[in-house]
C-alpha cells in the first residue's frame, strides 16, 4: 500500500459503487449503470459530455458542455443532490464582463471547474479568433464574469491547479493548431493575478505506447498527495477507423509540476463499453472531474463517453497511486524543467 496521503477537503458523500469482483488490468471500473447522462438531456441540447462537476453545499454542481440541436456547443449548469442523477437548467449560462454587461463567448465547450481558494473558476475551449482559452469565475453559481483568455490561439484542454503554488495560479494546456490537431504536448504556465500568464513549461509529449503515440491533453483537476500531484490525463492514439481516446495517469513533482516523477505506460481506462465504443465520435474516454475524499480515498471520475454521454468510473487512492507507480515509465523529457 502506498505512504502517499491524499491532500484535499473531506467530501463524505463521493459518488460510489464498490467494486465488481473481477478486474483485469488498472484498478478502475465503471459504474454499472453508465451512462449517467444521456442523449436530449433538455431541451434543445442534444448531447452532453466532456463536463465537470465539484461537490457544493453538501451536494454537486456542474458545469455541462451541452451540443445544441444546431450543433453548437455552449456550457450549461447542472446540479445534483448525489453526483449521478442531475438537473439541467433549461437556458445555457450566460456570462459577463467585469462591468456586468453581456459577454457570451461564440461558443464554449470541455468545460473545466476548478476551486481556487473562495472562487470556482471555470476553463472551456473558446473562439479567440481560433480555438483558444476561455476562463470565467464565480462564487454563487449566479453571476459568472468572464476573465481575460489567458493564452493567443491556437490552444486546448486547460485546467487549473487547485491552489497556488509558489505563491502562484498554475494551469495546464495543450497548444495546438486551427485544426482537429494531429498532435499535442502538456505544458505548464504560472500566473500572479489570472490575468497575465507566462513561464511557460514542457511538462510531457506523447509517448511510444499505442494509446498516447498521437496526442495528450490534460484531464481532471490535479489532486494534491503529500509526494505531488496526481493527475489523470487523456492520451490519444490514430488508427485505421479513427482517433481512440484513453485515460492515462501521471503524479507530478509538488514543487515543481513540470517535472513528472511517474507516468503509468499502460491506460487506465480505454474505450470498451458500447457508450465508449458508440456514439457522434467514436472509441472516447475524456477525463474532466474527479470527486474525491482524503478519509475514505475514494474517487470518482466523470469522463465523456464518444462525445455523446457522461461517464462515471471509480478507483481508491492508494490503489491508483501503487499502480502508476508499479507500472511507471519516464523520458528525460518528463523528469526535466520543461524549459529550453
């Protein structure tokens, strides 16, 4: 059993199924009545999926991306009393500026939501003259004020740290192209005041094994341990039918997340189930959220399911942690300062 400790506030009702009795490979399983969330959850969206959720007043709240019937994707708000079954409000979240005047983006979607000290950030692909970052806050779940985009196009798949580190907001990011982007490393950059970001590092490529040999992009919020962060990410493979998207894990250093101390070679979950293996696109895992307890370490993932659904996955912490660490494989460009 691992000596890691998770670092986190106490969440006494994570969403939970115990295990099934037989697991091949990582320790994670699906919950058995997947997919949470399926197709016209409300009306006018036709499909939700790649969202992401944190426990609030006792209960969940979250933020949806929610494919319109006309195909356009915008973020909506959901709320739940026990993580699995959710309401919807009927009209999608509607942002301002600083001001309070209106300030919608022309579209918004993998949504990330993040806790950062008293205010919930929320992290979404956007049109910046190209795909680019989004970010907005809140501290109600009532007036949601966009902030500044962080980074110039052509970036994706950011998500924050959920404290500060060395006295600073830290976010990860994939820079891209204009395009549905045929590679794509993780980088890192830090910021003072949310407003001006840089220090940008490398903090790991894409690999060798056949489920990240394309592409990787960020996940889940990190969760902190007591030796660094542990972090699940999506890892992106081509093949003769298409992209396959598999969730991948990693812990990175406490101190200095740019240098990875351990990156499982082998995925944690990969596209199996027909909710997985079917939908508008096919063979997807995408991590976005994690529900997760310090006392019971449990954990709960929610992963979009072929761009059609909402997946919930489980694991414990000791467990997760043993078996990245058992199966880790690093490059000098992981274990590195990331900077040239």
């Amino acid at each position: 059993m691992s000596d890691i400790k998770m670092i986190a506030p106490h969440v006494a009702n994570v969403p939970w199924q115990e295990r099934p009795e037989h697991i091949v490979n990582a320790p994670v399983w699906r919950y058995k009545e997947n997919p949470i969330i399926g197709r016209n959850p409300v009306e006018g969206v036709a499909r939700i999926f790649n969202s992401a959720v944190v426990p609030y007043e006792d209960k969940f709240i979250g933020v949806f991306r929610g494919e319109q019937a006309n195909g356009v994707s915008f973020i909506y708000l959901g709320r739940s009393d026990d993580g699995i079954h959710w309401n919807f409000e009927k009209d999608k979240v509607q942002f301002v500026d600083e001001d309070g005047n209106p300030f919608m983006p022309n579209y918004a979607y993998d949504p990330r939501l993040v806790k950062v000290e008293d205010t919930y950030y929320i992290i979404w692909c956007t049109d910046f003259y190209g795909a680019a970052i989004g970010m907005a806050k809140t501290t109600d779940f009532k007036t949601f004020t966009r902030i500044e985009n962080p980074f110039l196009p052509f970036n994706r798949n950011a998500v924050l740290f959920p404290r500060k580190i060395n006295g600073n907001f830290m976010m990860l990011s994939r820079p891209s192209d204009s395009g549905h982007t045929p590679f794509g490393d993780i980088f890192i950059s830090e910021s003072p005041d949310m407003l001006y970001w840089g220090k940008h590092r490398h903090v790991m490529g894409r690999s060798s094994e056949w489920w990240e040999s394309l592409k990787i992009g960020g996940g889940a919020a990190p969760i902190e341990t007591s030796e660094g962060w542990l972090l699940f990410y999506h890892g992106v493979a081509g093949t003769c039918s298409g992209y396959v998207y598999s969730i991948g894990g990693a812990i990175l250093d406490k101190d200095n997340p740019s240098k990875v101390l351990y990156r499982c070679e082998n995925w944690l979950l990969t596209p199996e189930e027909w909710y997985e293996e079917r939908g508008f696109v096919p063979n997807v895992t995408f991590p976005c959220a994690t529900i997760h307890d310090p006392e019971s370490g449990k954990i709960a993932i929610y992963y979009g399911a072929a761009d059609s659904y909402v997946g919930l996955a489980f694991c414990y912490f000791d467990e997760i942690v043993d078996y990245i660490k058992k199966h880790s494989v690093t490059r000098w460009d992981d274990t590195d300062l990331g900077r040239r």
